[in-house]
C-alpha cells in the first residue's frame, strides 16, 4: 500500500513522486497509471479518476488505467461504472489475478452476488496459491452458503496467517474457526503494511481546558448497526456535563430518522470522500480528546485516518469484535463476559472494561404488532425457532446443530434471513440432503428495521451460531422478547450474545457444548410452559436488569472517557498486549 496522501515528505510520498514523474514525462501513461494508484490509495478517488482517464486518452484500453478508473468509481459509489471499467479490464487482461479480484468486489456491492462468486473463483484459479485471493473467495462462498472447498480454502488461510504469509481481512477472518491468538495475527499482518506507509500527524497538543471532546468515527451513523445501537445512548450522553459528543461519518447522512436524531443530538462531521489525510486533518482540527473507531476492521471503514493519529488517544469500539493489532488504537472497550482476562493476552490495546454489557441500544426502538403468522409464511401451529443472523455465520457445523434440533422438535421450522444470490435454495439443499423436509425452513427477506422487529416477536426461540456470534440481532431478538440460546466460544466474536444474556442474569441460557445447545433447543421447543416461563423472565429482566438502561450506560462511559483522557500517552506496545 502506499502513503496517505500528503502526510509523508516530498521524498517518501508515493504521490509527489507520481505527480513530478507526470511533470517530466506528461505523455508517458504508465506514469498516468502510477499517479492514479497513488491517488487511489490516499483516498482521493476523484484525482484518480483524472490521471487514470488522462492515461486512457495517451493508452485507449490499458487495462492498469480502467481497473484504477474503476476502484475510484466504485469509491465514490458509482457503481455501473465501476463494474463497466473493471469488465473491460478483465477482458483486456484476462490473466490478471488482481483485477479479477477488484471486478468481484464491485460486483458485489452492485448486488451480483453469483458473478461475484463466479469471479473470485476465477480469480483464484489464476493464482491458486494466493492467500489473500482464497480469502476473498472463503469470504464470500461462506456469504453465499456455498460451502465447497470450504476446508481446504480456510486451512489455505489460517496456514498463510499462521506463517506470516498473508495480510487477509480480520473482519472476515472472524467466520473462520480460529483462536483468539490468530485473530490477533491476522489483525497484526493486516495493520502492518499500513503502518509502515503512513508517517503520522504531528503529536497532537496536550488536552486544554473545557468539555471533554469525544469523536466517534463510523460510517454506520444512519440505518445501520452502528447507528441503531448508540443513538439512544448518544442522546443520553447529552445529560452528562462536561461532555461534548462529535460524529465524524465516513458515509454520507442517509435521511433516516436515526441519522436525523443523531444530528439533533451531537456534532456531526461530514469526512466522506474527503482524503484520508484531510479527514485527519478534519479531526484534528476539532480537538478531540479521545477518538472511538466505531467501525475497525469491518467494511466501508478507513484505518489509514487513525493511523494518521488525529487524536491523542484512540480507542477500538462496538462494531469491530477483536483486537484491531494496530499501533494506533491504545484502547479497546470490552466487558468483563466478553472480554475475560484470559483473552487480554490476545489483544494489542489496554482493555478498558465497563462495568455493565459494552453494548449500548436503541432503548426508543418501536415494538409494532407483530403481523399474521400466514403473512409471514409460518405455520399456525408450528415452534418457531429462528435464526436472523446474516449468512457468513450460518456454515456446515452450526447448521448441522440447526438441523439436529428440527428432527427433535417435531412440528417446528427454522426462520432464516434470507441471503444473497441463491444462498437460501443452497440451504434447503443442504437441509435435504440431511434428511430435513426444506419445507421447514421459512426465509424472511431483510426488512425495515421496525418491520423486523414487528416479526422477531412471532418467533418462539433464538438459536445462535458459532464461532460468530448474534450481536445486534441478539439485542433485537430479547428487546422484542424472544430468547436468545448461545454457545460463548473462545474469541470476543463468539462471546457477544453470552454476554447480552449475563448480564441479563439469563445465564442458563449460555451453554457450554453443541450437545448441551441441541438438547436445551428441543426441550424447550418441546415444553410451551417452559417458554412461556422463560419469556416472562426474560420481559421482567429487560425491565430491571440494567441491559438497556442508557442514561446508566452514558453515565458509565462518560466515566471511562474521561479515565482515558487522563493517559497522556498512547499504549506501549510493549505492555498493550504484544506479549
């Protein structure tokens, strides 16, 4: 990777080299070519976008030039260009392992989920011994319920990560069924190359007196994850004095009425599209005192502009599960059920442990009356056991522990999420092929939020995955009063709806074996006087347990933060973990 645009020396910054070699030689389009890779790669898309098309008009085709055209117009979210630049790259250069890769990444998010499938698997066919190139292909057949090859490809990986060999996504890294010491080394290899390229903002200047300024960086602030669950909790950090709340958005605002109250409710900072250099800038300029990267590893997120150090200290929080391994983020908020101490080893930050469930929400969320079963394609009659969790987390071994409880449950089905391309047709396939009528498994396709939430209470029980947990889904299903029932694994992913029920004082409901989760499932899908016991647990636990008690959570973290801002220093490495 190379540097962020204009924080290195005019001798080490990839983009001054690029800009002067174009002075020197302004008809020579590989030095066209170059000039848009660095611009790219300091986030600056529409100077991309000039320089690759400027090497088009001295090189009509060159296939370098139209895959830069297309990563930046995917950037900037035009995305039938993107995909028309990335085919005529591919076509003009169907060898090319790397824009093979970069075609699928936007035929992903323009929604051909299949073409994507199909083009990372060509694209590995080009480089079968490329770690990253598997990863991306395990990634996505993982998204798609496309399970062949799926061991050798994740033995592929973990082998490469374990070696040192590969910079792969921790994000979906998380899916694989890995410890937490190689989640740590994944996310160490991945942080590394940007590290070494990006030379820092100047130390920030001590903290001054005045409220404490907190940014919250995400690209989440709207109807997202992110959003749905820190508004109410951003609302009531409102009533904390001394405490000033900034959100630096990494999207564009989105309309939704969540985006609006989080406006209403904190200062907001518009960095999309801005380079990763002005963006730090941008917070710099604000005075933050303690930085939360609301988004880590997980997509559409900009790592570059925390590496940058805008901030004095730089906390990893909420959307990421794991350890960022990275020198820029000093701290990591956790809860003592999700973090236990025999995981800090494993993690590169100081952990800064609240004393309640690390996960805010949305306590404002609607319940609407749930609509009619037949409306929702369930049975009258039938135990409704669901599972909402998107399909990277469904894989062979925890629908497999799905399936063993339907076959003891007579009269059940299985609510799934509907997933992309044909991810439900190769479910019930698999469901089939393991003696399951498919019939009984039920897919609801992704609603608005408060029509989800409408329906989770139709469902009778929650059945969780591993080794990726329900996170947000977990809150939603025991906010609309459907009980959660979890296996907590080893990894802070795996941990996240355990911890959602501890400190619920549900804890009978965090079972420590795939045997014990299928036994619990049936006898429960089985006895309608024990759910509806557990139920009214659950209904008096959401009132008193703390769980969603935001201004008690704003309270807390308002604490936390000013702890934080108390540490002058960035975490020494030495001591955060790197051990």
């Amino acid at each position: 990777m190379t540097g962020a645009g204009g924080a290195s020396p005019p001798g080490r910054d990839p983009r001054s080299q690029a800009r002067e070699a174009v002075r020197r030689e302004p008809h020579n389009a590989f030095a066209w070519i170059l000039l848009a890779d660095a611009e790219v790669e300091a986030g600056a898309a529409q100077a991309c976008i000039d320089a690759a098309q400027r090497a088009l008009q001295l090189a009509p085709g060159h296939p370098e030039a139209l895959a830069r055209l297309g990563r930046a117009q995917w950037m900037l979210g035009r995305l039938h260009e993107a995909v028309a630049s990335l085919r005529a790259a591919a076509r003009n250069a169907p060898a090319h392992p790397g824009i093979a890769v970069w075609l699928a990444h936007v035929l992903e998010d323009a929604g051909d989920a299949e073409g994507a499938n199909a083009t990372y698997a060509q694209a590995w066919a080009l480089a079968p011994d490329s770690p990253e190139i598997a990863a991306y292909l395990l990634a996505w057949r993982r998204r798609l319920c496309d399970w062949r090859g799926l061991d050798a490809l994740s033995a592929q990986v973990r082998s490469a990560v374990a070696a040192g060999r590969a910079a792969v996504e921790p994000f979906a890294f998380l899916s694989e069924d890995a410890s937490a010491a190689e989640q740590l080394r994944c996310a160490r290899l991945r942080a590394g190359p940007i590290a070494a390229a990006v030379r820092p903002l100047p130390p920030a200047p001590p903290r001054v007196a005045g409220p404490l300024r907190l940014g919250f960086l995400s690209n989440g602030f709207g109807a997202h994850p992110t959003g749905l669950l820190t508004v109410a909790f951003l609302e009531a950090l409102r009533a904390e004095p001394g405490v000033e709340s900034h959100l630096f958005a990494l999207a564009r605002d989105d309309g939704s009425a969540i985006a609006q109250r989080l406006r209403a409710a904190t200062h907001w900072h518009d960095l999309a599209n801005l380079r990763h250099v002005d963006a730090a800038t941008r917070i710099r300029a604000a005075g933050i005192d303690v930085l939360f990267d609301l988004r880590g590893w997980g997509g559409g997120g900009r790592p570059e502009i925390l590496a940058l150090r805008p901030a004095r200290v730089q906390v990893g929080w909420l959307a990421y599960p794991g350890t960022s391994g990275a020198p820029w983020i000093d701290h990591v908020i956790a809860d003592r059920f999700v973090l236990p101490g025999a995981l800090v080893p494993h993690f590169s930050e100081r952990v800064a442990w609240l004393p309640r469930c690390f996960q805010p929400s949305d306590t404002s969320r609607a319940l609407p009356p749930p609509p009619a079963r037949q409306a929702c394609g369930l049975p009258d009659a039938a135990v409704v056991l669901c599972c909402f969790n998107n399909s990277y987390k469904l894989n062979p071994a925890s629908f497999a522990r799905l399936l063993a409880v339907l076959c003891g449950a007579p009269g059940s089905v299985l609510w799934l999420l509907s997933g992309p391309g044909q991810a439900d047709q190769r479910l019930r396939d698999a469901a089939r092929a393991q003696g399951v009528d498919p019939d009984r498994l039920v897919f609801m396709p992704k609603q608005p939020h408060e029509a989800y939430l409408a329906r989770l209470q139709l469902a009778d029980l929650f059945l969780d995955t591993n080794p990726y947990n329900a996170h947000t889904t977990a809150s939603d299903a025991v906010w609309a009063g459907c009980p959660v029932l979890t296996r907590p694994g080893g990894t802070f992913a795996a941990r996240v709806a355990g911890s959602l029920n501890h400190h619920l004082g549900l804890d009978a409901m965090n079972v420590d074996s795939d045997d014990a989760f299928v036994a619990t499932a049936i006898r429960l899908a089985r006895d309608a006087d024990e759910r509806t016991a557990l139920r009214a647990r659950l209904a008096q636990a959401r009132r008193d347990s703390g769980l969603f008690d935001m201004a008690g959570f704003a309270r807390d973290f308002a604490g936390l933060a000013r702890r934080l801002a108390a540490t002058s220093t960035p975490a020494d490495p030495a001591a955060a973990g790197m051990r």
